[in-house]
C-alpha cells in the first residue's frame, strides 16, 4: 500500500498548528519543536491543570471547529489523540 504524502502532511501540520495554538492559549513556556506529539496533555506531560483543561477544549473547538463531548476527555491524551480526533471530525462531515 503506498504512503498518502499528502496525508502525512495534513497531518503534520495539523500537529504543528495544535502545538502553537496550545502554547498561546495556555501561554506555555515551550516552543513547538519541544513539544513531542506523544507528550502527555493532561498530568505531567505539560503540567497543566484543570482550568488548562477547559483552555485546552475551548481552543480547539475555537481554532479547529470541532466539538469535544463533554465529559470525553480520550482526545486530550497527546497531540497525536487529539489530532487523530480533530481529522477524524473532520472526515465525519
């Protein structure tokens, strides 16, 4: 099966814009190449706490016009959860 470079770079920068809209809501100390799309949102991984939590959902429901179900927390794993849950929104529609 051949690799969809396209979607791969979909991909791509979709993380990268998830990473730079993370850090300028939740005013982070990091810059995006610090940030590994496997790092933790929730816990250790950012050190965010649960007000970040509701700043997480509300920036991308903003940025990326999806909605996150309430109570739902399984997209805000790692950016790779939350991208893989924004595109597959996306596709839904």
């Amino acid at each position: 099966m051949p690799i969809d470079t396209e979607k791969l770079k979909e991909r791509a920068d979709l993380c990268a814009a998830l990473k730079e809209k993370l850090i300028e809501n939740l005013d982070l100390p990091f810059k995006p190449e610090d940030i590994h799309e496997d790092t933790l949102l929730i816990g250790s991984g950012l050190g965010v706490d649960s007000l970040d939590i509701l700043e997480i959902i509300l920036c991308v429901e903003g940025n990326f016009s999806v909605k996150i179900p309430n109570g739902d927390f399984a997209p805000l794993r790692s950016i790779n959860t939350l991208a893989d849950f924004i595109s597959a929104e996306r596709n839904s529609k």
